[in-house]
C-alpha cells in the first residue's frame, strides 16, 4: 500500500530541503499511516459528495469514472506531496492545482452555478480533508488528544492558503462551527453511491491487501458524523461487523509499528537527515 501511494516520486531529494510542513507536525505522524490515510481520504470525499457544488465540480470536470485508480494515485500523492515533498515541488504542485481549479465551473443538476475557486467551497474541501484523515487515526490508530487535534488543524495554515481556503478550520471547535453552518448545504444524491459502487471494485490496493478494501470503505463511512451518514442515507450495509473492526485497527497498528524505507515519511526523513525510525518512535 505504501509503495503505491508513494512510488510516482523520490521524496529523498534534494537532500536537505524541508516540507511545508515541519516533521514534528501531526500530519507528519498522521501521514505516515496508510490505512489511516486511506479511510480518512474516502470520508473526505463521502463530505465533499455531500455539497451539490463541491460534488458536481468533482464528478462533472474528472475522470473518476473512466480512470478511477489513476485519479484516485494522483490524489493520494498529492496529499502527500503536501506533507511530505520538498517545499519547491510541493509548492509548484499546489500552484498547478490552484490553476487547474480556475478552469472548472458550472452548474449543478439541481441548477445552481458554481466555480472551484469559490472560497467557501475550498474552505470546505479543506475541512473535510483534515477531519477524514485526523478521524481516522484517532479511532482507528491512535487515540489523540485535544491539543493534538487542534494542533493539527492550526499548524496546516500556511498549507491552506496556497490552496486558497483562508477560512478554512484552525481548530476542532471552528471545524465543528463549520460543520453546523454547512448543515442545511448537505443532502444525499445517487453519486455518493456511485463513489461507493466505484471504490469496491476498482483495485486501490495492491493484490495481497485487497480483501480489506471493503472494511476500510465502511470504516470510512463509520467515522463520518451521525447526522451526515444518517444524511446521506448509508445504513447497516455501511458498519462493520466486530471482526471487521478488529481488523482493521490491527492492520493499522502494523502499518503503525513497521518502517519501510520506499515510504514517502521514511524517504522524506531521510532527506532531513532524521533517523528513518523518527516518526516510528512512541511518543
């Protein structure tokens, strides 16, 4: 899975060069874990499909449906370029996107117009990446604290605004002011289904891994917030069973626990001239 996620780039060079974000950072911590970046990435997406604007901009102007793994690899990758990469390619890839957003606009099937550069679009986009991943490894790695939580969310500013969300969430209490806000934006549609349908058969992880791609899918689904599952209507075929559970977080606690050198942290680390057991320390 890491190797995956991470193979499209050396995260090792230039030697030296640091990332947006420093490697005492909690999305350092995070990131490292790929089942957690996994679950949490689908219930990002779950949170985006849930806003008409946020969900048409995606499903109108992508190639999700006829090339999902290869979206779903340029999107993991660039969640990782932008903890990990060395600042001058992270930053030109976060200016490529940014440019990529102002050419998408249109309207949404219940009719109202939209642009990708809407600032309270991004803001959102923003807040769901953050909550999906950070919610993940809390329930399913390593439970976090307060502090941590609102640590993770005020030190990815900086990352923020080169994306453009300068409202997007700098603490726990702000996201949940966000999430309240945006209640009555979020409705239930065909497509998030369809993202579901999608997910299931389309081999995001690789061959020996691939029995779990259904309980991490309903992992995801498990961490979105009561409401917003009740929402968008994924009930009981959504919740895992006991041992589905159990699974899951003991796979994430091997993903936790074993250092893979082709890894996006470990290379990264090395760059820095870390140990490649830096982040793998307990804490």
């Amino acid at each position: 899975m890491r190797q995956r996620l991470g193979s499209q780039m050396d995260f090792s060079t230039p030697e030296g060069e640091p990332a947006l974000l420093p490697p005492t950072s909690m999305s350092w911590r995070i990131f490292k874990n790929p089942v957690a970046l996994f679950i949490g990435g689908v219930t990002a997406v779950l949170l985006e499909l849930a806003e008409p604007r946020v969900r048409d901009a995606i499903w109108q102007h992508s190639t999700f449906r006829s090339h999902a793994l290869r979206r779903l690899q340029r999107t993991g990758l660039a969640a990782l370029v932008t903890v990990y990469g060395p600042r001058t390619k992270a930053e030109a890839m976060i200016e490529g996107v940014v440019r990529m957003h102002g050419r998408v606009s249109g309207r949404t099937s219940e009719g109202e117009p939209y642009h990708a550069t809407d600032p309270e679009l991004l803001d959102w986009v923003q807040a769901t990446a953050g909550f999906g991943f950070m919610e993940a490894y809390h329930v399913y790695v390593h439970r976090l604290h307060f502090f941590e939580r609102d640590a993770m969310f005020a030190e990815a500013r900086p990352v923020a605004l080169l994306y453009g969300a300068a409202g997007s969430p700098t603490s726990q209490a702000e996201l949940y002011a966000l999430f309240d806000a945006m209640r009555q934006r979020l409705v239930a549609s065909p497509i998030v289904l369809e993202f579901l349908e999608i997910m299931e058969d389309v081999p995001a992880l690789p061959g020996v891994a691939q029995p779990l791609q259904r309980p991490f899918l309903k992992a995801a689904v498990e961490i979105l917030p009561r409401w917003v599952r009740k929402r968008l209507a994924l009930g009981d075929r959504w919740t895992l069973t006991p041992w589905e559970r159990a699974f899951v977080k003991t796979t994430a606690a091997i993903c936790e626990s074993i250092v893979l050198p082709s890894s996006p942290a470990v290379q990264s680390c090395r760059r820095l001239g870390l140990s490649e057991s830096y982040l793998y320390r307990r804490r």
